[in-house]
C-alpha cells in the first residue's frame, strides 16, 4: 500500500509518516519503481502498535525504546506515566476551576478578568498581609468571585486575614450563604468551625437561620458558636445550648455572657434563671459544674434569679454557697 491509502486506512496523516520514517520509528517495507513508500500489511500493525502506545501518552522516544529493547519491562513507565497524568489532571482542574471563578464574576470586560486573576493569585499567596489585603480589595475593585473567596475563609488560619474575608462575605451574603452551609457538611472539623464562624459574622436574617440550624448539628463546637453568635442577636433557641456549654465547661464564660445578653430582655431573665436552677438541682451534676451555674447567675437580672442565688447562698456544697453569698452582695451594693 502507498502512503495514501495507509494514511486513509489508519487515520495516521501522511505527514507524521513520513516522520516516522525520519525517524526510523516505521520505516516501510519495500519502495516502488518510482521510489514511492510501500507498505506491507506488517508495516500497518506496526503503526497501530505505535498509535496505541502513543494514546497511552508515550513519548515517540519511549515508544522505540518499547518496540527494539526485547527486555524492555513497562512496569516502571507506566507507574511514571500514571503519576504524570495525574499532575496534568490535578493542573487543568485547577484550571478549570480558575475559569469557573473568573464567570461567576461575571466579568464585563478584560479589566475585570485580570483583576479577578490578579485576586485568585494573591488569596492564594503564601504572604498573610497579601491575602488580608486582596480580601478588603475584593470588594471594591470590581466583581468577586464568592466562591474563592469562600474557600479562601475556610482553609484560613490567620484571624486578621479570616476577618477581612468575613467582612468582604457579608457584602455578599446572598451568594455566600449557601456555599458556607456546606462547609458546615464537611467531614473536617476545622473547616466546619471555620464555616460558622463566618455566617456568624454575617448580619443578616438568613444567616440567623442558619445558625438556628446549626444548634442540632451533631459538631458540639458547631453547636457552640452557633449559640454565642444567636444569643448576641437575642434568639431564645441558643438558651438549652448555651446552659449545656456552662456545665461541660466549653466556652463557658462567653456562654455566661451570652445569657446575660439575652436577660437583657425581661421577658427572657426569669425563663433563664428558671433554665439554671433546674439544672442545678439535677442529680449527677458535678460540683463545678455547679459553680460554673451559680456564677453565670451573676448578670441574670430579676426576682427569680435573686430567689435562687438566696437559696444557693445555704447550699450545702460550702463553694456554692460562697459564690451566691459573693454575687448577692454585689447585687445589693449596685442597687440603688
């Protein structure tokens, strides 16, 4: 056969033939009169042969190496061959993703997708005050994409660059939203934390709801920050919570705090007062636990809690009795 016909047949141009033949990769059997390439029906297996190993993504040097070295062994090139279709596809996912990011931006010209790269490049930066700047920038400079700077906020360990992207995430809580209440799904603690940490820095009534959510989350750290940011916005859901974290002595002070905001509402002091001295009266409440009670009684305003801390104050546990002695002096010296 002529080179025509082999090109036609195999789907292997004419021209990378002709190559291979440089190359004395496949060199055709026979000539005719004229010097024309002639190829036997071997010569064509030879070709697929070489074809099939090239899809494989050998190099054509790989290739001769492969068909003249009878002990050429493969084992070790295809262990390299499969390390390096790996990089390329971890490389053009990043790309990939790179793309995605710069249309959700929705760029309205060029300058917007140079800047929208130029953000992705410096949230990515190994520099701590490059990352913090490119997330206050965010905002101001043109379209954000949400998502990266979402992803950004959730692999973050410094606080100061944290809390510029939570300050350019509330600028966008519609979009951000739903993509940190799927942080909150992750199966790694440190990014769920991260998560909500971020809505609760979003200061709107969607994100409320979320954290309402967040209190049956079966994370207890999750649970946690979800009540300290709804009791600092007076929802009575975190209050359960929030007594929870006093007794097993989790963020218990700002848990104390928080229900000392919420008492800043008369109808929720009594319900809160209520809420501590029954758990205190609970059988197998450990001595501390106790205390930690007693003391979060301190800024819980009205009778009720002025009732209890009285009681407390002849407790027979001698710590209790001390704490409420202590909290209903300072009380009287306060008053009026």
């Amino acid at each position: 056969m002529l080179i025509g016909e082999v090109a036609r047949r195999s789907g292997v141009s004419a021209r990378m033939l002709r190559h291979y033949d440089a190359l004395g990769l496949i060199r055709p059997t026979g000539r005719t009169g004229s010097g024309y390439r002639e190829y036997t029906s071997e010569d064509v297996r030879l070709i697929f042969h070489v074809e099939s190993l090239r899809s494989l993504g050998l190099s054509l040097r790989d290739v001769r190496r492969a068909l003249d070295d009878p002990g050429f062994t493969p084992a070790e090139l295809v262990k390299d061959l499969i390390r390096r279709t790996r990089l390329r596809i971890a490389d053009e996912m990043e790309l990939l993703t790179r793309l995605g990011r710069i249309g959700d931006a929705n760029p309205s010209d060029w300058k917007d997708v140079l800047q929208v790269v130029t953000l992705l490049r410096a949230l990515g930066s190994d520099s701590a005050g490059t990352r913090q700047r490119a997330a206050l920038s965010s905002v101001v400079e043109g379209p954000a994409p949400v998502e990266a700077l979402v992803e950004a906020v959730l692999n973050e360990s410094d606080p100061n660059v944290a809390g510029a992207l939570h300050w350019a995430l509330a600028q966008s809580a519609d979009s951000s939203l739903a993509l940190l209440t799927d942080g909150l799904g992750s199966p790694e603690a440190e990014v769920r934390r991260r998560a909500v940490q971020s809505v609760a820095e979003i200061p709107h009534p969607a994100a409320t709801d979320v954290l309402r959510d967040a209190l049956a989350h079966s994370d207890i750290v999750v649970r946690g920050y979800a009540a300290l940011a709804l009791g600092a916005r007076g929802v009575a859901d975190a209050l359960p919570t929030l007594i929870d974290m006093v007794v097993e002595e989790t963020k218990d002070v700002d848990a104390a705090d928080a229900l000392s905001l919420l008492a800043a509402d008369p109808a929720l002091a009594d319900q809160i007062a209520t809420r501590l001295v029954a758990c205190l009266g609970k059988s197998g409440v450990a001595p501390s636990a106790r205390r930690r009670l007693t003391e979060a009684m301190a800024d819980i305003p009205g009778s009720t809690a002025v009732r209890a801390l009285t009681d407390l104050s002849h407790d027979q546990d001698r710590a209790v009795a001390l704490t409420a002695t202590s909290i209903l002096a300072l009380r009287d010296v306060a008053s009026p």
